[in-house]
C-alpha cells in the first residue's frame, strides 16, 4: 500500500477512535433521568423544607454530580450535567440567601450564571439575574433591582423567569415609587404568564404561575401604597395557599401576604388588626429570616410613625428586634 494511502487510513482509524470515544460514557440514560427528577425534587421542596436541610440535600447532590462530570462521559451529557449543575447551584445559591450566608449566595449565583452562559441556557442565565435582583431588592439597592431584572429579560425569553424578572422589575419600581411604570410591569408580566403552559408543578421553585403573579403584586401594591388592590392580593395569596387544615405549601408567602395585611390595616388605623396579621407572620414555620426581617421592617416603621406610644406597637417592635439581633450575627452588612 503506498505511503500516502497508508497515512490516509491512519488518519482515519484516529478519526474514528476519536470519534468513538466521545461517545463512550460511564452514565448511562437512567442515571441522567433520575438526576433531573431528583433536581426537580429540590425544587419543589424549597417552598416547604427547612432551608438548612434543603442546603446539605443539595450539596450532597452536587457533589454526585461532579463526580460524574469528572469520569468519561459524552458532549451532549456533558452539556446535560451542566445544566443540572446549574440549576442545582441555582437553588443553593437561594437556600443560602434564606439562611443568611450572603457570600456564598452571590459565590453559586455567579456559578449558575456561567454555567447557564457556557451551555447557552438563557433561562438559567435569567434566574441568575434574578437572584441577583432579589438580594438587592432585600439590601435596599432598589435602582439595582430594576437593572438586574431587566438585563436578564433579554436573556431569559419566553419563559418562567421572563415572568418573575418582570416582577422584580415591578417591585423594584414600586420602592422607588414610580406607580406607572410599576403598574406597566405588572401587566407585562401577565400578558407574559398568559402565553405559557399551566405548569404541572407549580411548587417548582423556578416555575411562575398565577399565584406567584398575585403575590408579587401584592407587595408591589402595598409599596405604592394601593391599600385595596393590596388587601385583596394578599387575602387571595393566603386563600390560595392554605390547606383545610390549615397548614400552608407557601408559608413564606403567607408570611408576607400577612405582612401586607398588616401594612394596610395600620393605615387604616387598626392597630389591633395590624399587629395580629404582623405576629402571624413571626409564627409561620419555613421562613426566610433575612426577608422575613426585610418585610417585617416595613411594618414597623409604619406602626413606630402611627402608633409610637402604644403598648401594641412597642410589643411588636420588640419582637422584630429580636429578629433582628438574631439576623446580625449572619448578614450584619444588612443591619447598618
């Protein structure tokens, strides 16, 4: 055989050896099932799961899943386990904001993000933009909140996290106290619910569906002082998620709708029933501590500018800095 033929047919035997060893894996299709249902899992546990035994959960399930990225696996499972990893990191990235550990929030929220830009995932990248606005909206940095959330809109698409970014968006606004553009958020991200399938799991942490959309607009209601729209959000939040038991599967949106409905019958000038709805908001169990002292500040400030002098405030005030003290010792950078 000639030598040029011989070059050829080696240089094809290295092409085809090549060839077969991207497609060589040690995962088989059931492992990469079973990992996207048990992420999915995570997900829907975070409404209802103690955040510390959700954050070691997800970390032990991390780290299966790296030791898998390490071992001989395909392109496209590759791309698949970044997709996982993302979302895993995703929702660490979340679980640790609850429990106050803003440094290793921000250290999985990048994490997310660049997994979702290496794979070209639009959506993880745009609840990445989210997380980031949901911490400045809970620091105070509310011009900060309406740049995240609109950065990850282009992003994100058609899609569960175009929706909440939307909201965010309208949160932010309603801080700053812009109520048009505010409100015009708030219907964008209807029209946007609108157009995407019912979901199956609603209680999937990264999926939005009309009862989030009424809780987001609940808050953003009582930040623009729309005290009837915010009663009957938040009365509709509550309804929505509580079981004839009368247990919760969204006890930190409960919390906050009661917070709202707190908000609002201070400004009416019932003490008594603004005070009750802020105490029930203090007995919800599965609660974020840095937003439940976030939200539970507004309050305060509204019964300390009213009702400075009442026992029923001052009884309130007290247990919010209680909550407070025991926030600092984590996240003392959102208490100066």
């Amino acid at each position: 055989m000639p030598v040029d033929a011989l070059r050829a047919e080696a240089d094809l035997y290295g092409t085809m050896e090549l060839a077969q060893q991207l497609q060589a894996s040690d995962v088989g299709t059931g492992t990469l099932e079973a990992l996207a249902e048990a992420v999915d899992l995570l997900c829907r546990a975070y409404p209802v799961v103690p955040a510390a035994t959700l954050r070691d959960r997800t970390q032990k399930r991390l780290a299966q899943v790296t030791r898998l990225l390490s071992g001989r696996i395909t392109l496209d499972q590759h791309r698949e386990l970044l997709v996982i990893t993302g979302w895993l990191t995703a929702l660490l990235g979340c679980v640790h904001y609850d429990l106050g550990e803003r440094e290793e929030a921000e250290t999985a929220r990048q994490a997310a993000y660049e997994m979702g830009r290496q794979v070209g995932h639009g959506e993880l990248m745009g609840w990445a933009h989210e997380m980031s606005a949901w911490f400045a909206l809970v620091e105070g940095r509310y011009e900060d909140v309406v740049t995240a959330a609109r950065q990850g809109q282009a992003l994100a698409g058609q899609s569960s996290a175009q929706v909440q970014l939307t909201l965010q968006e309208a949160r932010g606004l309603a801080r700053i106290g812009d109520r048009r553009e505010a409100d015009k958020a708030l219907s964008r991200g209807a029209d946007i619910l609108a157009k995407l399938p019912i979901p199956e799991n609603p209680d999937h942490h990264f999926v939005f569906d009309h009862a989030k959309w009424v809780f987001y607009a609940a808050t953003a209601y009582t930040w623009l002082e729309d005290n009837d729209r915010a009663e009957e959000h938040a009365l509709e939040t509550i309804q929505m998620h509580t079981r004839p038991d009368g247990t919760s599967n969204a006890p930190m949106r409960v919390a906050d709708a009661h917070i709202d409905l707190g908000i609002v019958h201070a400004r009416r000038g019932d003490l008594d029933a603004a005070v009750e709805q802020g105490m029930a908001a203090f007995d919800i169990e599965r609660k974020s501590l840095t937003d439940l002292v976030n939200r539970v500040g507004d309050l305060d400030r509204v019964l300390r500018q009213r009702y400075r002098r009442e026992a029923l405030a001052e009884e309130f005030h007290d247990r919010y800095v209680t909550a407070r003290r025991a926030l600092s010792a984590r996240r003392p950078e959102l208490l100066d």
